[in-house]
C-alpha cells in the first residue's frame, strides 16, 4: 500500500510538473494572500471570515450567525498553557476510524502528542438514540483526549437531532457528520455515509439539525465525489449548499472520490486517485470556510508541506495507526511548534499500562478485554529491532495476561532498551515538498449557480 500511495504521489509530482511546464492555472492573488494568511499565524473560523470579504466574488456564502466557534487560543503555544479551556487549531488531526480510534487507541495518541485532534470512531446516530441508558460506553471519555470530536453516522434527521443533544452532554469539541464512508455495511442501508453526498440539500438540513441541538461548532467529513459524481464543480456544489444552509463552517476533504461498485471499503482508499488539487480548489474558492486535507498523508513532513502551501488542517489516518511513534511523536514539536514531546515509549507504556488496568472489565467481563487493550499498541514498534519478536510473544501472552502489567512483564523483553528510551529527535527536519506545485495544478474556479442550487 504504501508503494501504491508513494507511486500516486510521484505521479502526481510528475503530472504537476507537466502542467506547470504547459502554464496553466497560475495561483490567483487572492489564494497567495491566502496562503500568506495561513502561514502568518492565528486562523479561528471568525478571524478566516473577515480578511476575505474581497473573495466574495468567488462565493457568495450567507452570512450565518456564528455564535459557536471552537475554543481555539491565538498561536501561542504560551496562551493554551494557561487557559485549558481551549486548543490550538486542529492543524493536525487523527482521524475516524471504525474498530480502531476507539478510547483505548486515542488515549494512547494523546499520550504521544497533546495537541493533535482526535476523532472517535463513527458512532450510528440510532445507537446513541436506543442506548440512551447506557451511553457512556459509547459516548464517555477522559477529560484529556480533548481536543476531541465525534463522528456520527446517519440518514434520519430526528435521530441524528436526538443524536447530538444526548452526546452534548459529553462536552466534544466538535460534532462531525460521515459523509464519505463506501462500506457496504454503511453504504447499503440507504442513504447514508457516502451516498449522502448525492443529496446536498439533505445534508445541509442533517447539519442543522445537528448544529441546532448541540453546542458544539459542526462539520462534515466528505470524499471529493461518487462514481460519476466526481467533477469540481459537483464537490463545490455540495459544500456551497451545505455551507449555505447550515452552521457547518469546516469540511474534512478525504481527498479521493468512492466508488459505489461493490470494491471493498480498503480499495476504496487506495484504487481512486488522490486529487489534492480538488482541496487545494476549495481552499481559493470558499476562502470563509475551513478545509482540512485527509487522505495518503504518511509523514509529518508531508503535514507540513501541506500546510505550508496554505492547508489549514491536514488528517492523517492508517500512517497514525499504523505506524504511531514516527506520525505522532513530532506533532506537537514540528507541526504546533510546541515544546516537543521527550516521553520514550518505555514511559507510554508505563502510563498505559496504569490506564489498561483501571479499565479492564469496567463494562462487565472481558468489557474491555486484555486482547482490545493491547491492539493499538501493537504498531508502537513498527521497523523498530525486536518487533518480530515482540509482535509473536504478545500473540502468545493473550490468552495467558489477565493484566496489562503481566502481558508487559511477559513480552518487552523482546524489544532493546536502546528503542525502548529514546525519546524523539527533536531536530530531524522536513525536506518534503511535495505540494510544491500545486497551484498549478487546480481546476478551473468555480462558477457558483445560486439560484439553481438553493431554489430546488
Ligand atoms: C480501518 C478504517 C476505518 C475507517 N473508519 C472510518 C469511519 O468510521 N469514518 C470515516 O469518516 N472514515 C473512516 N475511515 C477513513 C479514514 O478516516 C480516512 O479518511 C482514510 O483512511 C484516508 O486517510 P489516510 O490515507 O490518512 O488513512 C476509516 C479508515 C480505516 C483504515
């Protein structure tokens, strides 16, 4: 996969070349103010709206009233130490994955980088409606994980209002609508996850029921097309509807469209295309929203040369997952400019491991099991000496560990302690530049049909 992932990208490099050579599409003014903007600092929803009134040309959004916004502080690493009330801007976020952000997972994220935005795992709007007696199991989390969003899945307006007011609660930080997942699970059952695309108006009226029972800021977590649904101006159509019709202000862009031909959920993250250049569209085109860029981000320094081609916010997903020590650990440092995490994975374990024991069991036996406890931390040692090893003594030390502290006892040994130590290098440094070019790359603006978008 990830020569599949590496090849698109080299592709793409070369197709940006090609383009470039040929004169095409030279970034507008207005998306090098943009930029300029981005790279200078603070960008909370309410200070994007006002710089970019001269953009109004390109699309006319109503202006909603904006009464929720996140609680960001301005750049200043200094402010979020003082006020924990609020986070720095989801520039970088992990993101919603089914069987595998669950709490367990994101809280050993959040030992490795505090700053990161976390998402849950989709939660069905109808399972938060007939679970209301015991929605702590799906809706409960601890106070750190913040800043944290939660994704919900559904098709049916009242419950995904019921949804949200019961998960309100709970305090996220954001509410997120799936608007892009192909499972056929999700996909068959009507209109729901990706298909939902293809009814705008539909999701713009979900957003404000959402939005209309929760106090949280909403978003929505979208591909860049269905099937044949896959031009530019289709994907500008259906954020320009819900933008206008909804508080929805921020968009996740998993940057390839789904195809709804039965190919697996996996495939439909590796055989589509990836086109950057669809968000990096987005970003000139509806200058008063935010976008954050999802899809084949492997590394930190491919966040950041993103970013610095004017990306808001980028979301990584199997790379955190998959391999969490090299993805996560210079988050804070590199990304947020914070002081960098010196925490070794010896030290994470020891934290997790206090963690794993206080809530093995707590929804009943085996609720959560050692085997559910032990899964996210499976990827710690990625390439790393000793991870073979590691990987066969945990499979052995399942089914004997009735705690996190013996399964430890029983399979680090396998791992040297030169890797067990080391803390992260906080000088490694980007060279990746793989947006260079991008702005030569983007589709033609788009042409906004108000009228024939809103009246039907
Ligand atoms: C195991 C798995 C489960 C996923 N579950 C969800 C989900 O529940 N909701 C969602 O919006 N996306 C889901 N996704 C898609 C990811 O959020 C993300 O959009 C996708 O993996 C592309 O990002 P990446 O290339 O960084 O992995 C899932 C992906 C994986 C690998």
């Amino acid at each position: 996969m990830k020569n599949d992932q590496k090849s698109l990208k080299e592709n793409y490099q070369l197709k940006t070349r090609r383009s470039m050579s040929k004169g095409v599409n030279v970034p507008s003014h207005d998306s090098v103010i943009r930029v300029m903007m981005m790279k200078s600092g603070v960008c909370t929803r309410l200070a994007s709206l006002a710089p970019f009134s001269l953009k109004r040309q390109h699309c006319n959004l109503p202006l909603l009233s904006l009464n929720k916004s996140r609680k960001l502080c301005s750049h200043s690493y200094k402010n979020d130490q003082t006020n924990v009330n609020c986070y720095l801007p989801p520039w970088f976020s992990i993101a919603p994955m089914m069987d595998w952000t669950d709490n367990h997972y994101r809280t050993l994220a959040r030992m490795i980088t505090k700053h990161a935005w976390l998402y849950t795992e989709m939660v069905v709007a109808e399972t938060i409606v007939h679970q209301k007696d015991n929605l702590d199991r799906f809706l409960a989390f601890p106070p750190e994980q913040h800043p944290i969003v939660l994704q919900l899945g559904g098709s049916n307006l009242d419950n995904l209002a019921k949804a949200a007011k019961l998960a309100n609660a709970y305090g996220y930080d954001e509410i997120n609508l799936n608007c892009g997942c192909p499972s056929g699970k999700v996909a068959g059952h009507g209109c729901f996850g990706v298909r939902l695309m293809l009814n705008p108006k539909f999701v713009g009226d979900a957003m404000s029921a959402i939005g209309a029972n929760c106090d949280a800021p909403v978003s929505v977590k979208c591909r860049i097309g269905v099937d044949d649904h896959d031009s530019y101006g289709e994907l500008c159509d259906f954020i320009y509807t819900i933008a206008s019709q909804s508080p929805t202000r921020h968009f996740v862009i998993h940057a390839r469209k789904a195809l709804l031909n039965g190919i697996s959920p996996a495939k439909n993250r590796t055989v589509p295309p990836l086109k950057y250049e669809y968000y990096f569209g987005l970003l000139r085109d509806f200058p008063d929203l935010q976008f954050t860029m999802n899809g084949g981000i492997t590394s930190i320094d491919e966040v950041n040369a993103a970013r610095r081609q004017g990306a808001y916010g980028v979301m990584v997903g199997r790379a955190a997952y998959n391999n969490p020590w090299p993805t996560l650990a210079y988050v804070d440092s590199s990304v947020y400019g914070a002081p960098g995490t010196s925490i070794s994975r010896r030290q994470v374990l020891e934290q997790f491991q206090v963690y794993s024991d206080s809530v093995l069991g707590q929804y009943g036996p085996n609720k959560p099991s050692i085997r559910q406890l032990v899964k996210p931390l499976l990827h710690l040692f990625h390439s790393e000496p000793g991870n073979g090893l590691w990987k066969r003594k945990a499979d052995a030390a399942f089914h004997r560990c009735e705690t996190m502290k013996s399964f430890l006892e029983k399979t680090l040994d396998a791992i040297p302690d030169s890797v067990l130590d080391s803390t992260p290098d906080t000088n490694s440094c980007c060279s990746e530049d793989t947006f260079a070019d991008i702005y030569g790359f983007l589709p033609p603006p788009y042409k906004f049909r108000e009228q024939e978008l809103l009246c039907v």
